[in-house]
C-alpha cells in the first residue's frame, strides 16, 4: 500500500505538486539512542522534489540545537556513492542533501559519519552543557542560547555582572567537574514527568512544543541535566579541559563565552 502512496506522490511531484511527506514513516533516530554509531544501514523511503533523500532510519544528525549537522557519505549496492552536504529535521523526517549521484526510491543504502567531526561536536555540547551547570550553581544564571563547531563552542547566558575573576572560577570549576569523570545518561520521559524536574523547568523544558509527548533528557549526572535531542560523549573525561577563549557583553544583561576544548 506504501508502494501505492509512492507512486502517486512522484507523479504529483512530476506535476509540480509538493509530494505528501506526510504519509512517510517518521524516521528512526539512530543518534538519538546510540551517539557512537558511526555507521549504519538504511533503506530510502522518498525522495523529496529538490534531490533530498529520506531513510527509514538515520545516524545522520540533522542541525538543531546550536549543533551543526553531520557530514559523511552515502553508498549503495550499484557501487554509487555520494557525499552528504547538508542534514536537516522536517517535522517528524530527516533529509539528507546529497552531492552527486541519488540512490533510488526503495534502494538499500550504507551512511558513514564524519567521525573526527562529530566527535569533536559531541565533546564540545557536552562541555557546554557541563558549563551551563556550573554558571547556574555558582551564579543563578541561566542560559539563553548556544553554539558548537568542531573546534569551539560559545554560549550566551544571562548575567549582569561577569568579572575576570569570576570568568577564572567558571573555568576552574568545569575543568575540575569534568576531570571527575561524571557519566553522561540519556533517558526519554512522558511529557508530565519531564515538567516535575526542577533542572529541566529551569532550563525551560516548557518551551518544548505541544505536540511532543516524550522529553529526550540529557543528564551529565551531579552537573547538569536538560531537556536535549543532541550527541554527547558516554563521561565527561572525554571532554578534556576547557579553556574560556573570550567573553563580551550582549545587551540587556546578556553574556557570551567563548570556549576551546585542550
Ligand atoms: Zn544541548
């Protein structure tokens, strides 16, 4: 019967219509349960009308959450392969952008992550995270946005008043929490429970929309814990040491960190 809903779809496309994404499985977040898994099998589900690729299920982590999408390549029985260039979230789908060759509708297919890259991502959300925790319990601050790449991450959070001396002691206090080893657990909670959690209400799980009925909770246990759909390292030694790279005021009592992983 999905066969059926395929084949109208790609006819409507041919016609110019925006094919009916939503009679697509949603697709099995493979990230979400396993940030290690460096490479996966697949099958594609639809093609959308500007070369995207939809799987069934993905390692593939689509932009979101101040974490960038992952790269890597894509290959198929016929010996094609092709490079993922961008990752993003469609409601319920994930669609992969591709250059090069398209794998077809029904076809099987292999992702391999950009491993180095991600690793470096996971490890740099993960310090962040770690810093958010820290900034809240010497300070009452809280976070109001964040950013990683590979090779830095910085995050602006609300605190009038942020002193050279008190930039020293965030950066003494994470790099003495992450050397400690904390386990990094990912759980998911019915929407109700998640709203009990002191940690997640401050972080402002209530932001979540409606529609969402299980909370994915990131909890770097004894540091922080957030409601979160990101990669992390498995303990916080993976991390590293943190070193504060550079501050500046942005407005209304906002603040922007600055961080390099050593
Ligand atoms: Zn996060």
């Amino acid at each position: 019967m999905l066969g059926c809903v395929r084949a109208t779809c790609n006819m409507w496309s041919r016609y110019g219509f925006v094919p009916s994404l939503h009679l697509v499985a949603a697709t099995d977040l493979l990230y979400a349960t396993d940030a290690y898994l460096r490479s996966f099998d697949a099958r594609v589900v639809e093609l959308t009308p500007d070369g995207g690729v939809i799987l069934d299920r993905t390692a593939f982590y689509p932009t979101g959450g101040g974490q960038p999408h992952d790269l890597g390549t894509l290959s198929w029985p016929d010996g094609s392969a092709a490079t993922i260039v961008e990752v993003r979230k469609s409601g319920p789908l994930v669609i992969h952008r591709l250059e090069g060759a398209l794998p077809e509708i029904g076809s099987a297919v292999h992702g391999e992550i950009d491993w180095p890259r991600r690793y470096a991502l996971m490890r740099h959300h993960t310090a962040l995270h770690s810093m958010s925790g820290v900034i809240y319990e010497l300070y009452g601050a809280t976070v109001t946005g964040g950013q990683m790449y590979p090779d830095r991450a910085r995050m602006d959070f609300l605190l009038p008043d942020l002193s050279q001396d008190r930039l020293h002691m965030i950066e003494e206090r994470t790099n003495a929490l992450l050397s400690e080893g904390h386990p990094v657990s990912i759980r998911f909670l019915p929407r109700a429970e998640a709203f009990q959690i002191p940690d997640l209400i401050r972080t402002r799980v209530n932001l979540i929309p409606e529609g969402i009925d299980e909370i994915r909770v990131v909890n770097i246990e004894g540091i922080d814990q957030q409601a979160d759909g990101g990669t992390h390292v498995a303990n916080t030694r993976e991390v590293g040491l943190v070193r504060i790279a550079g501050s500046e005021n942005k407005g209304k009592g906002n603040k922007r960190l600055e961080i390099v992983l050593q």
